[in-house]
C-alpha cells in the first residue's frame, strides 16, 4: 500500500490539467453547495444534460477547495488532484481489508499488490474526475454485499449496503448495472428468509427512486457524436479488457482462470457470480451511448476494475496453489504479479507521458504561461494562439491562476501561418498581428461555458499598448526562419529573439 501510495503521488502534478478537469474545477467552484448541484444535474447551458455526470465528486472538491482556497501556481495539480489521489490511496487500503476478510489473505494479498500496481488506477489517481472515488466506493459496497451475504437476514447490513450503493450511483450512474448483479445473487441466497427478502425488496425499491430522480434531468438529452465513436460491442469490449490489462494478455488469461475457479470454489462462487455478472455493463454501456448519440471509453466503466482485479488475483492465486502448493501460493503469486507488473512500472517512473496520453489530452499549457516573459511597465504581452476553443480555454484559466492575466492580451487566430509571417518579420510593428481579421477571440465556446469558466474577451484591437508577443500553436509547425520556436508536449511556441 506504501508502494502504491509513492507510485501514484511521484507524478500526481505532471502533466498539466486538462480540458475535462478543468470543467470540473470549474463546476465545483460555481458558487455553493446548491448552486454545485444546479449545475451537475443541468449541465452548461441550461438542459444540456452534463453527459449524466454524478453530484457527488462535484461536492466533495467544492469542500475541498473552499478547505484550501489558495495555492501556488507551482503545486496547482496537485492541489486539485489530491482528493482523486487520496481516494486511491483509500481504495488500496479498502481492498486489502476487504479481501483479507472475505476473499482470504492470499487472494487479498495478490489483489491489493495488483490494483496498487494498476496503470489505470495509477493514472487516474491524477485526473481531477470522479474515477477514482468510483473505484473506492465500488470497493465498499463489494464489502456490503460480503457481508450480506454472511448474514442476509440482518436489517442493518441491508443499510451499510443501501448507504454504499447509493454512494456509487451519486458519483456514477452506471453503478447500478454491478449494484443489480449483487441484489440477484442476494435474492437467490435470501430466498428462504422472509425478513431478507423484504429487505432486499425495500433495498431495490429505495435504490431504484434515487437513480430515477438523478437520471430524470439527462433523459431526453443527446450529445450528436458521429457513429464512429460508438465502434460497436465487440470493439468495446476489447478496449476495455485491454485497458484494465494494460495490453498485457497474461493479465486477461488470470481473469479468465479466476472466473472458472471462483465460480467452482464454494467460498468465493457467490461473490465471483456477481463480479462475472457485473460486466453486462459494458453492452449496456454501448446502448446507452448509441441512445444519446456519445461514447464509450473505459473510464466510464472503470467500477468494473476491482472485479477486473479480483477475478484475476484469484486465477493467480488458485493457479498457483495447484502449481507449487498451499504452502508457497501466497510467495508465488506475489511474486508472479511482481515479475509481470514490474516492466510497466518502471518505465511509467521513467517517462509517463506515454502513459498519461492513454486518458488524457496532453498540452504542457502551464509550461507556456511559465514560459512567458513580463511585460515592460505600462504594457501588455500579446498571447495570439491558434483558434481551438478547448485548449485556449484552459491557457485562459492558467494565466489567470498563474496571477498574469492582466499582463496578458490573449487573442486567437484561424490564420497561424500568416500570424507567424508577421511576428517573424522584425519591421513589422506589434499592432498589425491584434488586428481583424487575423486577430479573433480566443475562446468560441457559448457564452454560458465561458462565463463558467471565466473568460474574459478582449477588444480586438486591445486598446494598449504591446512590448513583446508569443504565437502558440496546438500542433506541429515547420520552423519559421527570425523566430525563436519552443516545443513543449502538445504545443509550440515562436517569438521573436530578444
């Protein structure tokens, strides 16, 4: 758990935030706790739905950053990832006790070792969404339905379930698809006690209430993305199994294993049949995204990762009892995951970009606001990127973290080349490049999102004066002869020599 913990943190402010992050820093931070809720279920504008996103995340970061309101511009990732990275860190320790409990020390043990050592679990502990909480209430409602089943005629156990069930559908809707595989296998395990069945009932009635009320605002709304985001089930399936498998198949064949052995080991089948089951979310998935016109990704089902874990602990684990003994299971599994993760880990410690541009858009945007120079007194320093509402959106909201907004012209161009013509030649005064039609704004989003997300539209031309410029492009430029070019990770830079 020590080792999961240093593994997440040691990148959590790496790359610079991005676009859905900043979204949801920008919905926590909208006003108050009523006005975080307006805005999560109504989306931005009014009736757009937010994509069915949850409340719950949205609150617990509205707490956090009026706990801690200020920061420096150098820690600023990490200030609004470290509730997801705390939330990883929870769920590393969740699983272990959870599975020392219930699933035995060496299925526990194997678990704990392979989520901690999880890439997707590892990278999402720095991504300012709900993925995170998901996995840790995921594992504590998994803990509930253990100890149902137990005891399913225990009234009180059906209220730690209904409390961590209901947690779940709060930060992810989908929730509800493992939620019913686990009330399924409860009904066949509760079938001949009148008590539990009429608290299972109660249970599902009381869940069911809470996802219509929180799915009513979105149902009508669609999100028109072309056909060719939804590539189909098959498709789906297999981005979402090589995902969690991070493209290591040894890891899908230990599932495979652990479905088969869980289901024929008396003392695990119950739990294996609800983890198996769970994973008709993934069709659901696909239909619910060709309903609205959107798109499956395996973030969106990413509570699938601690079955995805602990079926293949157990393929691990049982497979390596009938290979080596009981005696030396737990060494040999351990040592299984070790040898196979370790490859991954190391070269995610050596360079993560490749691994971050898995589950995110990766521009080093705080490396360009860094980067910029200051004004002389009694100007200003043009900021002219290439028209891109979603990158320009958040350069606006890193320079006004970073303190230098009002140092700062940021205008926007749908003629690069001809702006890098200009800046390029040094007789050429600073005003012709803030001039329509070269110099537009910046930001072409509707006036609802920027007034979410703050920005402020210059006058074009600014009336003030310029003592030095920077064009930045979102993508790979050819090097222009009298300029200074700076490549940074999805971004480049040109300015004149100084």
């Amino acid at each position: 758990m020590v080792g999961g913990a240093l593994l997440r943190w040691v990148h959590l402010g790496t790359p610079s935030l991005w676009w859905d992050e900043l979204v949801e820093i920008a919905m926590a931070q909208v006003g108050g706790v009523s006005d975080v809720l307006r805005v999560v279920r109504d989306g931005v504008p009014p009736g757009s739905g937010n994509a069915g996103a949850m409340p719950l995340d949205y609150l617990l970061l509205h707490a956090w950053i009026a706990l801690v309101p200020g920061v420096s511009p150098a820690h600023l990732e990490t200030h609004f990832r470290l509730p997801a990275f705390t939330w990883s860190v929870c769920a590393l320790v969740a699983l272990a006790v959870f599975g020392r409990r219930h699933l035995g020390r060496d299925v526990a043990c194997a678990a704990t070792l392979l989520l901690g050592v999880s890439m997707p679990h590892v990278l999402y502990a720095a991504e300012v969404r709900w993925y995170s909480l998901l996995v840790l209430v995921t594992i504590a409602h998994l803990w509930a339905f253990a100890r149902l089943l137990d005891a399913p005629e225990i009234p009180g156990r059906w209220g730690w379930w209904l409390a961590c069930a209901s947690t779940a559908v709060c930060t992810a809707m989908l929730s509800v698809v493992p939620l019913g595989a686990e009330l399924a296998v409860l009904a066949a395990r509760a079938r001949s006690s009148r008590r539990a069945l009429i608290a299972l009932v109660a249970s599902a009635t009381l869940l069911g209430v809470l996802v219509a009320a929180l799915a009513s605002p979105s149902l009508g709304v669609t999100y028109n993305r072309p056909a060719s985001a939804r590539p189909g089930l098959l498709w789906t399936a297999s981005l979402v199994a090589w995902f969690f498998a991070w493209d290591q198949p040894g890891l899908l064949v230990a599932v495979a294993l652990g479905t088969v052995l869980g289901l024929r080991e008396p003392r695990l089948r119950s739990m294996a049949a609800a983890l198996v089951c769970s994973f008709v979310a993934i069709p659901i998935a696909v239909v619910l995204a060709d309903w609205k016109g959107y798109y499956v990704h395996p973030r969106h089902v990413l509570f699938l990762l601690p079955a995805f874990v602990i079926l293949a602990s157990i393929g691990i684990v049982e497979t390596c009892r009938r290979l080596v003994g009981t005696r030396f299971t737990l060494a040999a599994a351990l040592a299984l995951v070790t040898a196979t993760q370790a490859p991954t880990v190391i070269r995610y410690l050596r360079n993560p970009d490749p691994f971050f541009a898995r589950t995110k858009t990766l521009r080093d945007v705080r490396g360009v606001v860094k980067a910029l120079p200051a004004p002389k007194p009694g100007t200003r320093w043009l900021v002219m990127a290439a028209r891109d509402s979603v990158p320009n959106a958040i350069l606006a909201r890193y320079l006004r973290w970073w303190g230098v907004e009002q140092q700062v012209v940021l205008l926007g161009t749908r003629d690069l080349p001809g702006a890098l013509r200009l800046l390029a030649d040094g007789g050429t005064p600073l005003q012709r490049l803030v001039e329509p039609p070269l110099a537009t704004i910046p930001v072409g989003l509707t006036d609802q999102l920027r007034q979410l997300l703050e920005i402020q539209v210059e006058p074009i031309p600014p009336a003030t004066a310029l003592s030095g410029a920077t064009v930045v492009a979102w993508d790979d430029q050819p090097p222009t002869p009298g300029l200074v070019q700076r490549r940074l990770p999805g971004v480049e830079t040109f300015e004149r020599p100084r």
